[in-house]
C-alpha cells in the first residue's frame, strides 16, 4: 500500500522529533499481509518478525469466519 510512495506519502523520520514504529502484518499483500517492512521510523520494532502475531488470525481466516458467521441465524 505504502510501498510506491515516497517520505511525503507515509510515515517517516522527518514527521516528528522521534519516531518509533512497531511493525505488525508486515509482508506482501498477496501473502495475505498489510504492513509495511521497511524501515520508516527513528527505531522500529518487528516483534515476531512483523509479520505474524500470536493469537491473531490471519486476514484469510479471519475473512472466511466473517462469511460464515455472517448469516442470520435461519
């Protein structure tokens, strides 16, 4: 999402006096992801790597649940 546009289209280290990042669904938008793995702040974080957090569903399963739980009830 981010990944085309330049400082002045995202977050970036000029925005603030100190900026820290922490990176979350980091990772291609095909796999699934739509964080940003890049660097864009002062410091920045990846726990777990940035991508995947423990005890989250991922955006695939997550879609599948809403579908099926989505109905009325009849």
């Amino acid at each position: 999402m981010f990944i085309s546009r330049g400082p002045s289209g995202r977050l970036d280290p000029s925005d603030a006096v100190f900026v820290d990042v922490i990176h979350t669904d980091a990772g291609s938008l095909l796999g699934g992801h739509f964080g940003y793995l890049g660097s864009l702040g002062h410091v920045d974080f990846f726990p777990n790597g940035g991508s995947s957090m423990k005890g989250c569903a991922s955006v695939a399963s997550a879609a599948v649940g809403a579908l099926v739980t989505s109905g009325d009830g009849e």
